[in-house]
C-alpha cells in the first residue's frame, strides 16, 4: 500500500509540474549532458514561435521569438547566463503595434546584438532591424531596414549571418511579381542597407524557405526552395552565391530536392548544409557538402534515425574543432513527437548517432528547434513547444547540452571516400561532363546513373585514375531521357560518392 501510495504521489508531482506553470524550469528526467527544460518566456497563453539563438563572447545566451506571430505580434528577447539564469526577463523589441514577426539574431564581434524580422512596409512585408548593446540599451531603435516588394504571400522567414566586416547578410522573399521571389540585402552595423535588395532566384520560379552561410572571405552562400512555374518540378532545393560586393558568382544551382537549408563554411572553406527533404519515403533530414565551387563533395546522405518516417525543422551549428551539431523534430504515429540531435565530423561520420534530446510525454508539438555553440564548445538549444496548453498555445523553451558522446563512443563511419566527383554543368540541358578523380590506383570502379524512382538507366565502367564521361543525358540504348532530377553513383571496392545531376530538357 505504502509503495502504492508513493507512485501515486510522483505521478501527481509530475502532472503538476506540466501543468502548473509556477516556476521558471520545468524538470525531467534527460539523457546525460544535457539539462532540464527552461521556460523562457512569462506570457504562456499566447502562441509564442519562431525562436532564435545567440551566444556572445562570455557565454550569456540570447533568445528571440514572436508573440502571436500572424495576428498582432511582436519581438521579444530575454538575456541567460549559460546556465540558463534569467540576466534580462523578457523584453519587447519591436515596440511597433503591428505584425512582427519571425526574428532572427546574431551576436557581432564588439558583442553588441543584431536583431532582423519581418513586418509591414509601403509594399508588403519589408525587413526590420534593431541593435542592443550587451547591457540591453538600445543601439539602434526598431526601424524598417528594406522595404517589401508588394504582395504578401510567402514564407516571411528570413535567414540573416553577419560577415567578418560587421555587415549583416539577409536572404529573404517578396511576392511582388505574380511570383514569390528570393532576394538577398546587406545592411552594414547600423542597419543601413549596403545592397538595398538583390533578385536572386529568376521570374520563372517561385522560391520560399531560405538559409544563408558567410565564409572567411565574406561570400555568402544561399539555399533556398524553387518550383517552375505551374509545375511539374516543385521542391528543388536550389543554391547560389554572392561575393561581397554583391555580384552573384553561382546563380541558381540546382542540388536536388529540399528546402529550409542550414548552411556553415568550415575552415578549408567548404560548405555544409543541412535541409529538409520531403519527397521521401517519407520526410527526411538530408545533409550535403560542396566546393567553394558548388561541386558536390559528399552527399546528399539523410542523417535522421529511420525510426522515424517524417522529420522536418533541421538545423546546425559548427564548434570549433570542426564538429557539426544537427537538431530537428521528428513525428511518429501515433503522436509521439521529439527534439532529435546529432553530431557529425565534416567527412558525415557519426559522432553521436541520433539521439533524443526532448521526448513524450515531456514535449507537445515540438517544432523550429534552432542550436548554437559558445566559445567552451558547450550546446544550446532553443524551441517552441505546446506542453503547457497542448493544441491551444505554445511557448519558447531552451536547454543545454555538453557536447560530450554521452550515446555512444564508437565513430560510426559513413563511408570512405577514396575519390571525388564533380558534375558540370549542373543543370544541364543536351550534355553534362561528370569528372571522376581518384586516389586508390588503377582498380576498377562502377559510375551508375539513377531516375527518381531508384531505376539506373546508365552505367560505365572506369579503370584509370583521372577520367570522364560526356553525359547527353540517354539511357543505355541512347533514347533521350525526360527532365527531371538524375543521381550519380560511383562505386568502387574502397568506398563510393554521389551527387546530383538536373536536366532541364
């Protein structure tokens, strides 16, 4: 009986805990190293979304989100040691009694805090700005930065990274053409616009779901989705990049199917994104690596657990031993939705495979989980969820992590790339010339061509250590084949690559 009666009192002290909004951290129990749950933000019956993370040079946190984000919202921040400690409660930013919504934050090198969002402009949804000191006065005041084109749908979601000059790089989109278009602006440290606004995806396509990256020489490198107007393509994940004087150098390359991408440059100046890729089985998180160049180095390679069939909300974070840091949601049926993380080398090896960080019956409805990293290589994680008012409201929770193989301490190896491939060009329209260069001798190696059904409708053999073969997009009795999406496999007895070809025609 007495046994009994304890269950009886932890059930009831756990319900209580979820349920009764009385104090800042909500506790459960977690994998090790990580911590408990924080509440971030003091209004729980209103749908706060769209968080943001940015560590400053002393390891203090700052958060962003919106409150009410497509009704009347605002931008709100709050300041946490590392800890997760409370220095500056929740706090307006926006101040503009409109529509604020889906802010984004970055921490610069003076550790002043730039903040960019969506709201109202004379045409549409333009890009706002402010900037904090570290104390939280305030710099520069809520101000619209780049006005909006016209209509209003799209995405709304900004991307924005700062580069080595303070500047701050914006990918974003307009509906002002009968399309909804990508557009890419540089504000400098005052929100100034440098490049008011750049066309970035052509008047054929509509794009949405943007992400940007900044290299060490200040190009920026931006992902975004496409779809051909009408169809039949949709989904295309779809990469560009501009220089730092704003001349495009790569215009609207594309990698295959995605959206939503990641995007960091490590130190040899190599990309690496992670994305979400729903044209299956099922949904998945997809990570790729290219050149400077934007030729495909490794990938693309889904990196969720397949336990799970639907996984979106991807993001990532780079340390500085070169550590990539995955998180994202991932569902199940029946509900049982979660908070997933991964860490991988740059070569895609798993660190620590897939691993809960949030989970039922302590998550509701996670989604939009965003990651940083400090300067003592710690995680922090922030993300919106229902738990308090399940199906009502959701609010803004963060936790951190230790950055330890707290899963497993064996490196589970991918795969090892003995030889590199490149495409060019990429897409393609009567001919492609797909590149091989190996470094495993003279052994003989199988180069496939695959549909987006899994079919291989071409294949060669290659004996030598540099070669090449002219693609004119043909099966293997020379019929042309349709437009669409082809994948490349090259195979040998030391390991394998692939990439992704387009033909347009």
């Amino acid at each position: 009986m007495m046994r009994q009666l304890l269950v009886l009192l932890a059930v009831f002290l756990v319900y209580s805990a979820v349920t009764v909004n009385e104090h800042p951290c909500i506790l459960y129990a977690y994998p090790a190293g990580w911590s408990d749950d924080i509440l971030i933000n003091a209004d729980t019956l209103a749908v706060e979304g769209y968080s943001d993370i940015g560590i400053d040079s002393n390891n203090n946190i700052w958060i962003t989100w919106d409150d009410n984000s497509l009704v009347s919202g605002e931008i709100y921040y709050s300041k946490r040691d590392s800890l997760g400690n409370c220095l500056i409660a929740e706090t307006n930013l926006s101040g503009t009694a409109s529509i604020s919504h889906f802010s984004r934050i970055a921490c610069d090198h003076s550790d002043n805090i730039q903040f960019i969002w969506r709201d109202a402009s004379p045409l549409g949804e333009g890009v706002w700005h402010a900037k904090l000191a570290n104390d939280g006065s305030v710099i520069v005041a809520s101000h619209l930065a780049v006005s909006g084109g016209g209509g209003y749908f799209s995405t709304l979601l900004p991307a924005m990274v700062l580069d080595k000059y303070k500047n701050i790089n914006i990918i974003w989109d307009e509906d002002s053409a009968g399309n909804n278009k990508m557009c890419f602006s540089k504000l400098d440290s005052v929100g100034t616009p440098i490049i008011e606004k750049l066309s970035i995806s052509p008047d054929i396509f509509d794009a949405y779901w943007p992400g940007i990256g900044v290299d060490s020489m200040a190009n920026c490198h931006l992902g975004y989705r496409t779809d051909s107007a009408g169809g039949p393509y949709w989904d295309w994940l779809t990469y560009s990049k501009v220089d730092k004087d704003g001349t495009i150098i790569i215009a609207n390359r594309i990698l295959g199917y995605g959206l939503s991408p990641a995007i960091i440059a490590d130190y040899y100046q190599n990309i690496h994104m992670v994305y979400t890729n729903f044209r299956g089985p099922g949904t998945t998180i997809e990570y790729l690596k290219l050149d400077q160049d934007g030729n495909f180095l490794i990938g693309p390679d889904t990196i969720n657990s397949p336990v799970y069939v639907d996984n979106t909300w991807g993001h990532m974070a780079m340390d500085s031993l070169q550590y990539l840091h995955v998180v994202w949601v991932a569902h199940s049926t029946p509900v049982s939705d979660r908070i997933m993380y991964a860490k991988l080398d740059t070569l895609a090896n798993y660190v620590i495979p897939p691993m809960s960080i949030v989970y039922p019956p302590y998550a509701a409805w996670p989604s939009a989980p965003r990651i940083a990293v400090d300067r003592s290589n710690r995680l922090h994680v922030t993300w919106n969820d229902q738990r308090l008012n399940p199906g009502i409201t959701q609010d803004i929770f963060y936790k951190r992590g230790e950055n330890e193989q707290c899963i497993s301490d064996t490196v589970i190896n991918r795969y090892h790339q003995s030889f590199s491939l490149s495409v060019s060009p990429n897409p393609f329209t009567d001919r492609t010339l797909i590149a091989v260069s190996r470094s495993d001798g003279n052994e003989i190696c199988k180069l496939e061509i695959y549909n987006v059904v899994g079919q291989v409708v071409n294949e060669y053999k290659l004996d030598g250590q540099h070669e090449s073969v002219v693609w004119r997009g043909v099966d293997k009795k020379g019929i042309q084949l349709p437009a669409g999406v082809y994948f490349v496999y090259l195979q040998s007895n030391k390991g394998w690559s692939k990439c992704v070809m387009v033909k347009l025609k």
